[in-house]
C-alpha cells in the first residue's frame, strides 16, 4: 500500500495515512475502552466528511488566542487553587462555546461531533501540530522502555492527593498492571 493511501480506523472515524487498522488515538487500547471513550453510537457520524484541515486550523488558532484571553488564564488560576471545576471543565466550555458560537455547530450531536473533530485534528493532520498550544508544548513522549524492562520507581500522587511511589504497588506474589492515559 502506497504512503498516500488512506485508511478509516476500524474503531472510530478518524482517517489516517499508515497502514495499520486503527488510528493513532485507538492503536494503544482496547476496542472496548476506545468504544466508550469516543461514544461511537452518540456522537459519531460515519457518513460526514472530517472537517477540513483550512478549518480546523482557523478553530485551533482561534482557541488558542481564546485559551490565553487573560478572563479565561484567570478562570484556569482558580481553578488551579482548588474551585468547584477544573482546568478541563473550563477547556471544555471554551471549545464548545467556539464551536456554538462562532463556527455554528448548535446541536448536541453536531456539537459532540465537532468536538471531537477539533480534538482530533493534529491526528488527522498531523501537520496541524504545530498549532494547538496543548499539542506543541506537550512535554509527554513516547517512552523508551522495552518489553519486561524494569520500570523507574517513578512518584505519584494517590487520589486522596498523598505522594507515594510505583515500587509501593509492587508485591512479588502478584503483577502490576500500570494503565495511564491522558484526556484532554
């Protein structure tokens, strides 16, 4: 298959350009995990065209220029001192107010399904990633851990917000399955 042919992800819409059965998002989870995560019954709509990528980069620019609006810098300080939201909740009404708004995407379902266009856009344009701040600034990579590797004895916070350390979890008469991810 040629570089250039295109392949729909078997989980979800997103078309990509390598010759694998999913797309980048999807490759790394389970099908049922991938299921829920993009909601495929409810805001999925296979028979649409993806947005294109001259409007995906207008809505990208225009939530970055609404993203460092000192209003919106000042709802994200407090939500970083601990209000009744957080930092993703904020987020997410500034994308859905872009898209509402200013790009008329007003149903619930065609709100949902621009959503998730704009969220995916630096994967179906991989060429867009130098736009959205959270993309060009990401300071997450792909590890360099091999298969049965030791892992670092890395810090973590618990839920109820104690520090404790990865080795903590480890027990020699039981595995350790470690799942991360980030949703933004």
């Amino acid at each position: 298959m040629s570089s250039s042919a295109k392949w729909t992800c078997e989980l979800c819409t997103f078309n990509n350009e390598w010759a694998t059965r999913r797309c980048s998002m999807c490759y790394s989870f389970p099908p049922a995990v991938v299921r829920a995560y993009h909601r495929i019954l409810d805001a999925d709509d296979a028979s649409r065209e993806p947005l294109s990528k001259d409007l995906l980069s207008r809505i990208l620019t225009r939530e970055n220029e609404l993203r460092l609006h000192p209003k919106t810098q000042q709802l994200y300080e407090q939500a970083e001192r601990g209000s009744q939201t957080d930092w993703m909740e904020i987020t997410e009404t500034l994308q859905r107010n872009l898209l509402k708004d200013e790009y008329g995407f007003k149903s619930p379902k065609d709100l949902d399904w621009a959503l998730k266009q704009l969220r995916s856009a630096t994967t179906t344009y991989p060429e867009l990633s130098s736009i959205p701040l959270y993309v060009k600034y990401n300071r997450a990579r792909q590890t360099s851990l091999k298969v049965e590797q030791i892992v670092p004895n890395v810090k973590l916070i618990t839920l109820g917000g104690e520090q404790t350390n990865l080795f903590d979890y480890c027990s020699s008469n039981r595995p350790l399955v470690i799942v991360s991810g980030s949703y933004s």
